[in-house]
C-alpha cells in the first residue's frame, strides 16, 4: 500500500494516531509510547508554544542528545509553524553561539540532569555573547514536557514548502552554514527511503544519530515515521549497547554510517547476539570496508548504501535490492527518479557516460538556502538554478553512480586529475588498512601529488613498498601516491564522517612509512 503524501512532517504522526493508535512510536529504556501517546504530547506542546507567542516561521532550537524529547518538541514545533534549530551536545559554546546567532531562536529548549549535566551551564555561556538571547527553557525528561489533553490549533497556513528545519553544514570547508530544508522536500526523501528499503512488517529503527544532523531528523526519524514505524531512541553510540538493543527491541532497520559499522562489526559480541530480526542494513555517508561488508552479510539482511547531503534533504540514491558487493563497495546506487539529478561538466553540461563530473540538482529535493547567508546561497547554484553539491562522480553505462570524491579535493597532478575516492578504494582493499584518506600536497615538479594517510588495522604493518606494489595492481602510475604516512585514530566529525579537512592539516606533519 502506498504511503500518504502529507502537507507537513508532523502531519503523520497526526495520521497514524488515528489510524494505528496502539502501535508503538517511540521506544526509550523503560519509556513506550503510542502513536496515540505522542500525538496527544505534541498537541498539548504545540498549542502552549503558539499560546506562548510563537509565530510562524519563528525558529525554536534544542539542545539534547537522542531520546523522546527530541522527537515531541521537533514535531510540536513544526506544528505550532516553527523551524526547528538541533544543536549538538558536543559542541562548545562558541560553536553553540554561532548557530544560535544566525538562526536567532525565540526559545532553546536545552537538556538538564544525569545526560545533559553541563550542557545548561554551555548554553548559558554560549548565549551570554548575544545581544538577542533566547529564553532557555530546561527540561529532564518528557514529564517535563506539557503533556494534556489534545488540543488542536490551526496550521491552515503552513504549506508544503515551508521551511522545516535549519541544519548546520559539518564545516569542513569553513564556518557552518545553515541549509534551510523544507517539509515537501523531507517528506519525499522519507518516503524514497521507506519504499527501497521495503520494511513491510514491524519496522522498528534504531535512531542514534546527532538531533542536529539531517541524518537524525530525515533517515531516522521521520524515514520511519512517514509509514507508521516505531524508533527506538540511543542516547549515544557504543558497540555493544547498540547490538543488545538490535536483539532485546528486535530492530528490523539499521541505517547507520560506515564508522559505526565497522566498529559494531568488530565487537566480540557481534558474533553471540541474535541479530535476525535485521531485514535491512542501510550504510550513508561512505563507503563500507569490503570486511564490514562480509560481517554484515553474516546477519541475512539485505544491504544497501544511500547518497545524500544536507542541503539535499539527506538521500536522493539508493542502491538496488540484490547488489552485489562489488557494486555496494564501488557504487552508491542510482538516483531516485522522482528528483532531478544530473552529473554536469564545468559549463554545466551533462555529461557522458563514464565521464565525472559534478553532481547537481534542482526542483523538490533542494533546499531553500543557506539561512541569513545570501552571499552563499547564490554561490551554491548555477546560473540556471541548479545546486552544486560539489561532489564528482560518474554514471556507469548500468546507471549506477560512482562517486569520485569532492571537488575541492580533486588533485591536480602534473596535468592529470586524480580523484581521492579511487584511490582509496584500492587501499581500503589491502588486508592491514582500516581506514584512509588521500589529501593532495604542494609538489615542486608536479603542482599537486598524492599522499595517503593510513591507519592500520591492531597488529598490522605495512611498508611503503607494499602499498606500492598493491597500488599497481588496480591503479595507473601516476595515481599511485607518493608517500604513505601513519595515523593511528583519524579524527571524525560529530557524524562519524572522518574529518578530511583536519587529515590534511595534519598530513605534512606525519611519519611517513619506509
């Protein structure tokens, strides 16, 4: 049966209240509530919110790692016609300030007691600097949310393409800016995902990313909700908490990014959970190692990756019920026929098959903007109105996508285009790396060279002339990198991502291997 197209996101809980009232929504140590619960929750939330002041288009932060709470306040601020602001627990206050500055939120709902024991003191450090200062409003559980009887309130003028939420860019490329996505665009790339992960019995998802990420408030969060699943809430990722509630909750979808795969896959526990309850494992946001992808096959649930961005609502790619490992490994599937992608060259050209070039996009699955930047937002599109993600990749005669990295990664070497993400792949490959990244360095002769920074499986070595000679065995000569160099733990981002942009700040500075 096909899902319903809602005008807004929280317009399914609403739904699904009525017609499944006893299912469970949301699931949190010993806390279960029913569509029917949370509904009620986020009416009574929504209409104090309104009674309070807040008007439409009104931004509204929360500061709180991953549980209930943050799901009755997203929902009860969009439906009283606010934007919702996530901010992560993990940041400092400058970083707080910052997004709060732009986004100026009315009022910060912020996290208190055992889990967010200093993020008050945080917040109030981080509001201090401002000259507009939101009214912080704690809370430590969901009692402290109003919690009554339902009470409607008009949201006859809010529209599908209303702005949703403002989620902060990891700031790789400089301070983060705050993609305005948009509640058409969100309930559409949920809905993508529900459909090509084809859950269709007791749909029940781990939700344990960041609550200011969009892979939080899209893929798990509301790519369960559009179709009436329940989330199960982790406040924080481990290995082995993460595996004992796959088996205690019977979570049938795990969408996770490949960091937290590995890692999971490489606990002794891995081995002794029950873990058939999985129908589908979903990896985001990178490439799976070829040995978390083995590990992963041992559970008996279908496997795919997905491709997205912030600033295109999460997930526009799906790979394709059946892929293979070599195509999961190497692909990031074809993209969702109800977007409007291209790959284009330099002039904005389509390109050919095979050929890399940029992957754009434009129409429902864009953002708005980056929120109070201009400056960016013009910069962000074409001439003709088309988002530049400013990842590189190539369609494959199949239809399938190969991503080749970022643009402003490219290397430029002595006349050649190197693009890191190849290069990679054959690495990821050799039994003793983990994990790498390949940055481009100055070079006297050439410009620009590559240089792969390692990090190596417990236990393992590899000298410089073994990587080498692996390199050869799938790379041209002229990609093979220059030097090899050791980082034990690559620095990631709040995501998991690893943190390019920090690699190659350190990469001049690191032993390089002999």
């Amino acid at each position: 049966m096909p899902l319903p197209t809602l005008q807004t996101l929280d317009a399914y809980i609403a739904h699904y209240a009525a017609s499944q009232p006893d299912q469970e929504a949301a699931v949190f140590g010993n806390l279960r509530l029913t569509y029917r619960m949370l509904e009620q929750r986020i009416a009574t939330l929504a209409a104090k919110l309104a009674a309070d002041g807040l008007q439409p288009g009104d931004r509204v932060g929360v500061l709180s790692t991953p549980r209930p709470e943050y799901l009755i306040l997203l929902n009860a601020i969009l439906r009283a016609g606010g934007i919702y602001v996530g901010l992560n627990p993990r940041h400092t206050a400058p970083e707080m300030a910052h997004a709060i500055g732009l986004t100026a939120p009315r009022r910060v709902f912020v996290l208190r007691g055992e889990a967010g024991a200093a993020l008050v003191d945080t917040l109030r450090e981080a509001v201090g600097s401002l000259q507009a200062c939101p009214i912080i409003t704690p809370f430590a559980s969901v009692d402290d949310l109003p919690n009554g009887q339902e009470v409607g309130i008009s949201t006859s003028t809010r529209q599908r393409d209303d702005p949703a939420v403002i989620v902060f860019t990891s700031g790789t490329t400089g301070r983060p800016k705050g993609a305005t996505l948009h509640h058409s665009g969100l309930v559409n790339a949920a809905i993508s995902q529900w459909e090509h992960l084809l859950v269709e019995r007791d749909h029940r998802m781990l939700s344990n990313l960041p609550i200011n990420h969009v892979g939080c408030i899209l893929n798990l969060t509301f790519g369960s909700l559009v179709g009436g699943g329940t989330l199960v809430f982790q406040e924080k990722f481990d290995p082995a908490e993460t595996l004992r509630l796959i088996e205690a909750e019977r979570i049938s979808v795990w969408l996770q990014v490949p960091a937290m795969f590995q890692m999971a896959t490489s606990h002794p526990n891995f081995a002794t959970r029950t873990l058939s309850s999985l129908q589908a494992i979903c990896a985001g946001g990178g490439a799976l190692p070829a040995q978390t992808l083995a590990r992963l096959r041992k559970t008996g649930a279908r496997i795919y990756v997905e491709y997205g961005q912030t600033e295109l609502m999460s997930t526009c790619a799906f790979s394709d019920h059946g892929t293979s490992d070599a195509d999961l490994a190497t692909t990031v599937g074809r993209f969702d026929p109800r977007f409007n992608i291209r790959i284009a060259d330099p002039s904005n050209l389509v390109c050919a098959a095979g050929e890399v070039g940029e992957i754009q996009a434009t129409g429902d699955c864009v953002m708005k903007g980056y929120w109070n930047d201009e400056g960016a937002t013009k910069a962000a599109f074409t001439t003709d109105g088309w988002l530049k993600t400013g990842d590189l990749a190539a369609l494959r005669p199949d239809g399938l996508v190969e991503l080749r990295g970022r643009l402003n990664e490219m290397i430029k070497s002595g006349g050649y285009n190197l693009y890191p993400r190849e290069i990679e792949f054959a690495l990821e490959a050799h039994p003793a790396i983990e994990a790498v990244v390949v940055v481009g360095l100055n070079d006297p002769t050439f410009g620009e060279s590559a240089h792969a920074v390692l990090s190596l499986k417990p236990g393992m070595t590899v000298s410089h002339q073994e990587a080498k000679t692996w390199c050869a065995g799938s790379l041209a000569n002229y990609k093979t990198p220059r030097s090899f160099r050791r980082l034990d733990d690559l620095p990631r981002l709040p995501n998991g991502k690893i943190d390019r942009r920090s690699v190659k700040a350190m990469a001049p500075s690191l032993p390089i291997i002999s």
